[in-house]
C-alpha cells in the first residue's frame, strides 16, 4: 500500500472539506440575494372567502417590501386537503408559500391517509390572522349570558340545537368545545354553509349558533340575535362590548378560526428568518388591522416557533374535542 505524503493528506482534507461546504456557501448565495424573482403564496380556498382575504392583506405589502411581485394561487378542495397536498411537494426554494386555516389542525383527527403532515412537512413562519366566532342565540331563548345560558340548558336537556357551517369545520367545533367544558349536550345542526345555518337561526328552527363574525354582526346590530360571547382568548376589536365565553361564564374556552404562513420542509431558514420579520412589519402595519377588521379578521402576529407551538396545542385540542365528540365525516 502506498503511503500518503502529509502535504497530499492536508490537500485531500482540504478539498473534501470544500466540497462539503459548496451545498451550504451556494445556498447563503442563493438566499442572500432572495427573493429575484416572484414568490407564490398557496390559498387552500377559494378567492373572496376570509383566508383568501387574509392572505391578500398580507402579501400586497410583502410585494412592495421585496420589490417582486406575489402571486396568489388559490387551490380549493377537499377542505384545504389538495393545496395542502401540493404544497408539500413544491420546491423548498423559498419561493413558495402556503396558507393553512384551522382545518389543517382538525383532518389529523378526522381523516386518513392525508397525504402530507401539517407539522412535518412544512416549516412555520408566522401566525396571521385571527376569525373570531360569535355565540349567537334566537331573541326567544330567555338567557342574557353565557352562565345563563349552560344554566338553561342543563335544566331543559335535549331542547337547545345549535347550527354550524358544516360537520368538522370551525363552528362546529367551537360548539362542541362548549358542550365539553359546560357539561351540556347542545344538538349540533350541520348546514352546507353559515348563510343558511344564521337564516335557521333568525327564523327559530335552530336556537344557538356560534357564527364567523362576518355571519353574526349585522344581526347583532338589527337585534334578530342576542350576542353572548366572543371565542377569543380577549374582547374581539369586531365586539368590543361582547365578554369573552371565558369572561362570562365558562373559563378556559377558547375558540376561533385562523390561518398562518408555512414553508415547505427544506427552506432556508435565512429565507424564512426574512419572511417572518417582513410579515410581522406587515401585520402591525396602522391600515392593516382595520382593514382586515372590515372583513371580519384580526391580525395575529407571532414568531415560527410561536406558530409551531401554536399548531401543536390546536391539534391536540381539536383531536380530543372530536374523539369525546365521536366526531365523523363522510
């Protein structure tokens, strides 16, 4: 066997050392001169509705702080399962983004063979905006506050029926969290939509509802529902004299809509050091909060790991809502 010199030992050292560093130095190079060109931002719904408009809010500023353009690529289906599904796959370039909603946190306990996992497969960047969600009763059913209302209930069992949007989605949920925490068995009422769960509601059929804030503010104004509480962990901007649940009768409920800023697994983590400090520029932004308040939303700012803690405690939350709920889906 032949010997190795000490100078060709160093020199191979040296260039093994190098090759090992090129992935990394180009990567820095890469990121360093991030974004050169347009960044997608992945909706899981369709345009118009609040995670789409959330999104909008966002992205416009980023746009102009980055000097590129932002391109919104709305992918409905499945409840946010095939944008989802999508984005996982994507390049993890740092060109590309994706918008969960609180869907993304309720399907690991709903659903099977998803296709892609919320936690692992993406890295957080941000927390961003919050949908608030209104319990709403029919003017006929005699309570004026939440400890009122667990009250009535418990004594007239079987006789209160709350309607949500649709089976699993966010109102439902919250009601079933209510049924959990106040120890009563409000009937759940699914509806395709919350248009014709609030008009069920107005005209008598269902007694309780609890409404995205879009749904339940002009009948809170015109007096055709009587608001009880507002799900947020404070008093809502949308509500600002309706108590918080937890204020007013039942401490320690908790619940809203969401959505949030995701990266695909992979990304430079300089890149998404950027983007989250561009994004919290954004959200604290003086014309963004009332902008998004006028379309029912409140920003929610925050840091990836807040979000990655974040996303793990609505997981675990939703998941034992729906297991003691026995919650299905078609």
């Amino acid at each position: 066997m032949k010997s190795i010199t000490r100078r060709k030992a160093v020199t191979l050292l040296g260039a093994g050392l190098l090759a090992t560093a090129m992935p990394m130095t180009a990567s820095l190079a890469q990121s360093a001169n991030w974004p050169s060109k347009s960044v997608t931002f992945i909706v899981p719904f369709p345009a118009g509705g609040p995670v789409d408009t959330a999104a909008r809010f966002v992205t416009k500023p980023l746009a102009e702080a980055w000097s590129q353009s932002t391109v919104v690529d709305n992918r409905a289906g499945a409840g946010g399962i095939v944008a989802a599904r999508y984005a996982a796959k994507v390049a993890p370039d740092g060109y590309s983004f994706f918008f969960p909603a609180i869907h993304h946190a309720v399907h690991p306990s709903l659903r099977k063979d998803l296709g892609y996992d919320i936690q692992t497969d993406f890295e957080p960047v941000g927390t961003v905006a919050r949908f608030p969600i209104i319990l709403v009763v029919h003017p006929s059913v005699p309570v004026n506050n939440v400890k009122e209302l667990i009250d009535y209930a418990k004594a007239n069992p079987d006789k209160l029926s709350f309607s949500s949007s649709g089976t699993g989605g966010g109102t439902h949920l919250a009601g079933e969290l209510f049924n959990s925490l106040a120890g009563v068995k409000l009937q759940h009422i699914p509806y395709k939509g919350s248009a014709p769960a609030m008009q069920d509601l107005v005209g008598g059929q269902v007694q309780v509802m609890f409404a995205d804030a879009p749904s339940a503010l002009p009948f809170m104004k015109s007096g055709h529902v009587k608001a009880l509480g507002v799900g947020n962990p404070d008093r809502s901007v949308l509500a600002p004299d309706v108590p918080t649940i937890a204020e007013a009768g039942l401490p320690g409920y908790e619940a809203y809509s969401w959505t949030a800023l995701v990266a695909p697994k992979g990304t430079p983590a300089d890149v998404i050091t950027k983007v989250n400090a561009d994004l919290v520029n954004a959200l604290k932004d003086p014309q963004v909060g009332p902008a998004m308040a006028a379309a029912g939303a409140e920003p929610m700012v925050g840091s990836p790991d807040d979000l990655r803690q974040f996303l793990d405690n609505e997981i675990k939350k939703w998941g034992r809502v729906i297991k003691e709920a026995n919650i299905k889906v078609d």
